[in-house]
C-alpha cells in the first residue's frame, strides 16, 4: 500500500512516497508569489507619484496573501486527487501550517478528502525527509 505524504506551507509543497517501508521525495511543488511582499504583488494602486522616495501600496494585505494562498492550495488539491485518480497512492497524509490546511482542505474534493488518513496543523516542510517519516509515519508501516 503506497502512502502520499504532502507536508506544505502557502509557497511550498513537498510530497513524498511511502511503501514497503522505504520513503523518498518524489516532487515539490512552489509558489512563489507566496513569498513576496504583498505590496510588490498588488496592482491598481497608487503607486509611485515619482516625487520623493518610493512608498509601497498600503491596503489589505491579508486579503492578498489569502488568495494566493487559495491559488497554491487549489495547485496542491489539484496534484493530489490526479496522483490518486492514477492509482500513485491508496493513502494520504498531510501536514501542513494551519491556516493553509484550512485553505487545502476546501479546495480538495469529497473523494479525495475520504482519502485522508492523517492530517496535522504544523508546517513540516522545511523539515527533513526523516524528520517527517518519523512524525508522520505510524510506527507499524516502517517495517
């Protein structure tokens, strides 16, 4: 039985196959926009007058991140339900920083949200391979 491991936070997600007890990274995928400053993604603002030093736009710079967030947890929904449709993985785990696991968890369809066997609130994906095979990984499976 061949285990997905996803562990992602809104610029980047790592994805990992587990079977017969061996585990290696098969993809990654990145969002970069994610990590830029809100105001160098914003468009339709004021801008630069051109007198004096520049100012970045000011606004809801929630409501942009947000929605690249959304964007990136549509792209990782998306990847996740096409690798189980193909039959790449019977099981899925994911871990995740909390509030893009809200965000990934709407835009995944009902099927593969019944795929789910675990799911954590906590941002893995700078861990490393054996850091997360052995927090996310029931002990029983590694053998």
């Amino acid at each position: 039985m061949t285990t997905m491991i996803v562990v992602a936070d809104a610029a980047r997600a790592r994805i990992f196959m587990h079977d017969a007890g061996l585990m290696k990274e098969a993809d990654a995928l990145v969002h970069p926009e994610s990590r830029e400053h809100t105001g160098d993604l914003r468009t339709g603002g004021k801008g630069d007058s051109g007198n004096g030093p520049h100012q970045r736009q000011t606004g809801d710079d929630g409501a942009t991140s947000d929605k690249h967030a959304e964007f990136f947890a549509k792209e990782v929904a998306e990847y996740m339900k096409k690798a189980h449709d193909q039959g790449k993985a019977d099981r899925l785990i994911i871990a995740a920083a909390p509030k893009f696991l809200g965000a990934l968890r709407q835009k995944m369809d009902k099927s593969l949200a019944q795929c789910v066997d675990q799911s954590v609130d906590k941002d893995l994906s700078s861990a490393s391979a054996e850091e997360i095979r052995d927090k996310l990984v029931p002990k029983a499976t590694l053998a």
